[in-house]
C-alpha cells in the first residue's frame, strides 16, 4: 500500500515538474481515452455513405466536412483511432519484448549469440526500412497482424542495439558481481539485476518507436497495403483526401493528417516522461 | 590454527593483445598477462589476513578468484578441506558453498542495484541461499541493518538516496547476510572520506569478533593493515614478496619493495618527514614476464647479477614469515 502510495506521488512529481511532459500524458489520456470511448460517442457511423452530401466543408453539423462518399470525417477521424493506436502499441509490444530480451542477452554472454543477433540486426538496416515493411506486407499478405508483424521488425535492430549497449557496460559492473557473490544464478543476474537497469533507456526507444509504428502503419495503408477501405484508417484517410486537395476539399485529407500528426507528437514527448517514471533515481 | 583457505601454486592470466587475421598470419601470437603468479596463500578461521601492493599488482584479481568470481588459470583453492578451484565460477553461484565466502566490494555506490532499495539489496543473498528463511526475511534484515548500524528508517530507500557510509553499510549488512566464514574485502574503505572510513573499519573489527569470520583484506593503505589485520601478504606483479605476522612486517620487512612501501607511509607528525627510499624505473611489464628474472629487479635499489638469472623463492625468514628475495637474510 505504502508503495502504491509512494508511485503515485511519483507520478504526480513526473507529471507535475514539466509542463511539456504533462501534456504530453494530458494527450496521450486523451488519445487512449478516443480510442476506447470513441466508437461509441461519434455522431454519425462511419461507414454510412450519403450521395447527397459529398465533400461538404466543415460546419456545426459535420464538423471536419465530409469525404467524396458523403462520409462524416469528423467521425472517421475519431474511429479510427482504436485501429491506428493498437497497431503502433501491438508491434512496439512485440518488438520492446523480443529485441529487449535479445539485445541484452547479446550485449551479457557476448560471443556467438552477439554476433548472430548483430548480423541480423545488419541485414535488417541494410534494407530501406519502408521498403522492408512494404516488402514483408505484400509477401505475407494484406492483414493487420503482418503490418503489427513488419513494423516490428523493422524497428528490431534500434531495440537490440540500445539494449546490448546497455547490458552490455553492466556485465562487469560492481552490482552485477555482488548479485553473483549472492547466488544468483546468471538466468536470475540478467534478468532481474541487468535488464530492469536498462528499462529507462528502453522506455524513451518505446516512445520514439510509437511515433514511427504509427507512421509506418498510416504510411502502409497510404500506399494501399494493410488496411483496406473502407475500413476508417488515418492513412487511408489521407490517402484518399490527396486527390481532392488540388480541387480545393483540403478537409478530406487535412483532419486524419492533424491527427496523426497529433499522436506522433505526443508519443515522441512522452519520451522523457516515461523514463522518469520507470526510474527510481529520478525520486526524491 | 587450521587453515580455513589455502591456497596453492594459484595462476591467473589473460590473454592481452589479440592480433588481427594479418599480424596472426606474420607469426604474431597474443600476449600473456601474468596477473597472479604461483601464489600461496593460508588464511586460519578468524584471522585477518591483509593483502597490499601497489596498482595493478593483482590483488583486486586474487581477490576475485579466491571469492570465485573468476577461475584460476592453475592452482588450487581448498577452502575448508574442499577444492573449490575446480568448480567454474558460473556454477559456483549454485554451490553450497556460496553462502560462506562473501565478498565486499570497493565501490559502495557501484555495487548496490540502483533499482532496488536497501532492503532489497540485503535481503537478496538471503532470498537466493536461505530458502528456509522465506517467511522471516524481514525479521532477519532489520537484525542485520541492526549489526551494521544502518537506521531503519533508510531501508526503503534507494541507493542514490543514501550516503557513502551508508552505502557501505548496506554492502557489509548483505555480506554478512548468511554468517560466511571467510570474508573477501576488496578496498572496502578506499571510496569513503576519511572520518567514515575509520567508522566502517571499526564495524568491520567489531564483526569479526561477533561473527567469527576470517577476512582477506586487500588494500593499499598499510595503517589500515597495521589497524585490523593479523598476518600481511605483500604482493608485487603478480608475485608475493614477503609474509608475515604484522609485527614481523612493520618491524622487520626483509624484502626491498616492502622496505620501500613502508618508507612512503606518512609519520602524521608535520614536520617530520621519515627516510623514504625512492624507488626509481619502471616496473617490469607483467605481459610474457621472463620466469628467471626476478619480477622487482629495475626498481631494485640492490639488484644483483643473479636477481636477473634466477627467481628468486619465498624463503623463511622467521617463524611464519617469509620474503621472497636472494639478499634478505633469516633475522
């Protein structure tokens, strides 16, 4: 109880000290709290085309227009933010857990587990990371579980790199030898003495990687791989406003875009924040 | 007194300087760090034996073999009648007997989790080693945070919210967690202001007496030796030099290097400043260091002609007291 307690005055400290780092987690709240409640407070379904109303600009009854189908954007916009905000958490999920675990395991046994993983990570950035994504989408298949899948591993190498870095200077350190001295097997030393050490360096990866998991996904559909319409997808969204900017309906594209734009710049300033968060050093 | 820790004929190298694929080709073989070389060494149960020496003379790395941190190149470590030079240091962390050889570490800060909190840090080798005690973890850390002195109040606290002599409590506290019955000190007072340091080495004297335990106690500070310990090894690249009681060693060193190390000791009386003996060269490189030239000859200020012929071996001196030197004469 007492620790709880002890967090949650942390917390409020984290958030509290910075005013970019509080509304950095004020908008990022807001985003996890769109993309829960969302679905059901939109004014209109999102789906629902009206022949009768197409790219209408914004007004008190369709607040971000309509699209070239008589589509409320506004509702759109706010649907899709479950889609985009699991995929960017799904594939950092999956890439924070597997390249954390391999890159500290390369950078503490060092040896043939180092450079296996090392030449893995080469041969991924050898590659344009896009054109790496787009590569593995099409070869797989158009689902939302290959996009999760090639996001993630395209950003695997930025994970095993920092990771092996950090386990990597703490194989010899002073704590680590104690923690030998007493009884810990080498399983117990890189597991629960190195890799909780290297979690705050981890933590500002997760955020910038959100910001491109993200990127990556809208960027996918974009160009007519993952998401298919008309699913709403901020990507597609945009995709499909693209063509009607020149024309003057630059709503249609404008909106989905702000708010992309919105989700990456609160993922990458909640960086800092979360590293303070996950580190007791920053407690006073 | 039986011996609790013997030690015999004990190597450690390192492979220094591995050359690339070309030089490999051009006949270029790695180098051979000798940084401890066929040292003996008997610590009886409750002694404290101190090991001094300057800088890069190995005793940081002795230190980490006898606490089997690392494995010895050669040589053999009976630690209560059981050779445990032969079980690798990876699984020794599993072997019963971890729990009686405990190590205290130099750097106070560096060797505590930052992560975890004081108690946390103690109550870690009782965790791993006791699992008998699982239910009176709690009990048996304020006991130990009790013995060292360390408030109560601190123990939820993390590292970095604790002060250097506090740090170095809660290193000693899980140190001596389980009882060991030999206690490896690697510099634990060099890292510490001076006033704490004769706080902690005034705790680390009343332990031994509670607790029962030997200490092999490396440092380079010899009022520190002259204060706690009991017997003194002085070591010199990789070699011992001399053994003796303290008594034999501050009143009669028979080796030059321990004659020249004494001399650098400060009187403390302003004004008086003792004979010192300056030594001057350079050390022999420990890398491939020719195995018939005397390891301190260079820095010698009466090398002879067979100092660079012969090594020389650890001869006895007196009772118990040994010098590894061709002129040291038996007093």
């Amino acid at each position: 109880m007492a620790a709880v307690q002890a967090y949650a005055r942390h917390l409020r400290h984290v958030v509290t000290e910075n005013p970019v780092t509080g509304a950095a987690f004020a908008l990022f709240l807001l985003l996890v709290l769109t993309a829960i409640l969302g679905p059901a407070l939109v004014p209109f379904d999102p789906l629902q085309s009206d022949a009768s109303r197409t790219l209408h600009p914004p007004s008190a009854r369709h607040w971000f227009g309509t699209d070239q189908l008589g589509r409320d954007v506004f509702s759109r916009v706010v649907v899709a933010t479950r889609l985009d905000m699991t995929i960017a958490f799904a594939s950092v999920l999956l890439v924070f857990v597997t390249g954390t675990l391999t890159g500290v395991a390369a950078g503490h046994f060092g040896g043939w587990v180092d450079r296996l993983t090392g030449r893995i990570a080469d041969t991924i950035m050898a590659f344009p990371l896009f054109v790496l994504a787009m590569g593995i989408v099409a070869a797989l298949g158009n689902s939302i579980g290959n996009i999760v899948l090639a996001t993630a591993v395209v950003n695997f190498p930025l994970y095993v790199r920092v990771a092996r870095a950090e386990a990597n200077v703490r194989r010899d350190a002073g704590f680590v030898e104690a923690a030998r001295v007493s009884g810990n097997s080498e399983a117990r030393v890189v597991l629960f003495h190195i890799l909780p050490n290297t979690l705050p360096i981890m933590m500002v990866q997760v955020s910038l990687t959100l910001g491109y998991a993200i990127l990556n996904a809208a960027g996918l559909s974009f160009i007519g791989l993952g998401v298919r319409p008309p699913t709403p997808e901020w990507g597609i969204m945009v995709a499909d406003g693209a063509n009607y900017i020149q024309s003057g309906e630059w709503w249609v594209a404008l909106f989905p875009g702000l708010a992309l734009m919105l989700a990456v710049f609160c993922f990458n300033l909640l960086g800092d924040g979360l590293r303070d968060l996950i580190d007791p050093r920053r407690r006073t | 007194m039986t011996a609790l820790l013997d030690v015999a004929g004990l190597c450690r190298r390192f492979t220094v300087g591995q050359p690339g694929p070309i030089e490999r080709l051009r006949g270029k073989r790695p180098g051979v760090l000798h940084a401890v070389d066929a040292v003996d060494l008997r610590i009886g149960e409750g002694e404290v034996l101190g090991l001094v020496g300057e800088s890069g003379c190995g005793k940081s790395t002795l230190a980490r073999v006898v606490a089997r941190l690392i494995d010895p190149s050669e040589g053999s470590i009976r630690f209560a009648g059981e050779d445990i030079g032969q079980i690798a240091a990876r699984r020794f962390a599993r072997h019963p007997l971890r729990r009686s050889i405990q190590m205290v570490f130099q750097d106070p800060t560096e060797s505590l989790n930052p992560r975890w909190t004081a108690f946390d840090c103690i109550a870690d080798p009782i965790r791993r080693m006791d699992p008998g005690a699982a239910a009176k973890v709690a009990d048996r850390v304020h006991e130990l945070a009790a013995l060292v002195s360390l408030p109560e109040t601190l123990l939820q606290r993390f590292p970095h919210q604790l002060s250097g002599g506090q740090k170095a409590r809660v290193g000693i506290a899980r140190a001596v967690a389980l009882r060991p019955r030999l206690l490896v000190l690697d510099e634990p007072t060099s890292a510490l202001d001076v006033s704490v340091q004769v706080v902690v080495l005034k705790l680390l004297d009343e332990l031994k007496r509670r607790l029962g335990m030997s200490y092999l106690f490396v440092t380079h500070d010899l009022e520190v030796v002259r204060l706690i310990c009991d017997r003194v090894a002085v070591m010199y690249l990789g070699r011992m030099a001399e053994v003796g009681t303290v008594g034999q060693i501050f009143e009669r060193p028979s080796h030059p290097y321990t004659r020249a190390l004494l001399s650098a000791v400060p009187s403390g009386v302003p004004g008086r400043t003792p004979q010192r003996i300056q030594l001057s060269g350079d050390p022999r490189s420990p890398i491939d260091p020719d195995p018939r030239i005397c390891r301190f000859l260079g820095r010698c200020p009466n090398g002879t002609e067979r100092c660079g012929t012969e090594m020389p071996q650890l001869r006895p001196m007196g009772e118990g007291h040994v010098a590894a030197c061709h002129l040291a004469d038996a007093a």
